[in-house]
C-alpha cells in the first residue's frame, strides 16, 4: 500500500457517472472496492519497474474491474439488477467494449474468482459464455490476485490475511489456492 494514486486518470469516474447513480450505495461502494484494488495492484508495479507496466492503464482497468455488479441481482451492495452475480464480470466487460475500452474489458472479464477456465465453465454449467476467461497479461493478473484480499461486504478497506484468502479458495478447489500461491510469491512482498 501506500503508493500515491493523485494525477492519475480520471476515466474510472467518468465511467462509473454513466452507469451509477452518485452517492448510491452501489456507487459507494464499488467505489471503496475498487480504490483498495487500485491501490494494491499499483503497489504491486511501482515494486516492480523492471516489468515496465502500463501503471495508468493498471490503475484504470483496477478501477473499473467490477462495473458490471451494477446490472447484477446482488442488493447487499445496492444493485439490483437481473442477472446472477457470477456475471458481473462479462457483462462489465460488455459495458467497457461499448465505451472502447477493449483492453480493461479483458481484465473485467478474467477477474472472477482465479480466473474461470472454460473447463471449469462448462463443469459447473455456469451461466457464462464458453471461453476462457483467465487473466493472461500480467496487468490481468496482477488485477485478479489485487481483488482476492478485498471483499465487498463487511469492512471494505480491510486486507484479507493470505490464509483467510487460501481458506476460501481451497472450498471450491485446491488448483485455484496453488494459483494464488503462485502469484503470491511473484506479486507478494
Ligand atoms: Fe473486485
């Protein structure tokens, strides 16, 4: 934490004007969410300059990662939409490739969870349309591995502690807590 997000890109809340009502719950707290993501993932670069990372593009696409709860039923934070939550992803994703932004639409889309592999799509016959959608560039995944340690509900600025996180992962499969490991041990300090 601690790296300085002033000056940068004002696109995130030109976005979020369209598509959220100011001073909502949802706004506010997609909002919070995001800041502590953003912050996170552009830590992560400025630890590493050697990676040459695109940080206006990190810090934006971080910003904007979960637009697409607005359109989803999830009324704990203030949407109410009618698609299931799963989908926030793709249809944020939906949302950014209307506005051009094709490359923070990737990130949108990737971000769930680990990353959903098409495998595990059609496994789990999720209401998802069937291609992969694991974060591949490193501004991708360094976004997916940023979200992991921030929940939504609860007290929203608080860092999930790394076993907490692997808690929750090792659930649903132990392949996704290996994931995270790995990219603990690259994004991590
Ligand atoms: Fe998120």
């Amino acid at each position: 934490m601690g790296s300085d997000l002033k000056n940068l890109s004002t696109l995130p809340k030109e976005i979020y004007k369209k598509y959220y009502k100011k001073g909502s719950k949802a706004y506010e707290i997609l909002l919070l969410h995001s800041r502590c993501v953003a912050t996170l993932a552009v830590a992560i670069a400025d630890r590493h300059p050697e990676w040459e990372l695109d940080r206006e593009f990190l810090y934006e696409a971080a910003m904007l990662h979960d637009i697409g709860v607005i359109c989803t039923d999830a009324p704990s934070i203030g949407c109410t939409g009618d698609a299931p939550y799963i989908m926030h992803g793709v249809l944020g994703a939906d949302l950014l490739r209307k506005e051009g932004l094709m490359r923070h639409a990737l990130v949108c889309e990737r971000h769930t969870g680990v990353g959903l592999t098409l495998q595990e799509i059609i496994q789990r016959q999720l209401p998802l349309p069937a291609r992969e959608m694991v974060p591949i560039s490193l501004e991708e995944q360094i976004v997916c591995y940023a979200d992991c340690f921030y929940s939504k509900s609860g007290d929203l600025m608080e860092q999930k502690t790394t076993e907490r996180i692997l808690q929750g992962l090792r659930k649903r499969s132990e392949d996704d807590a290996v994931k995270f490991l790995v990219w603990h041990k690259l994004f991590g300090e």
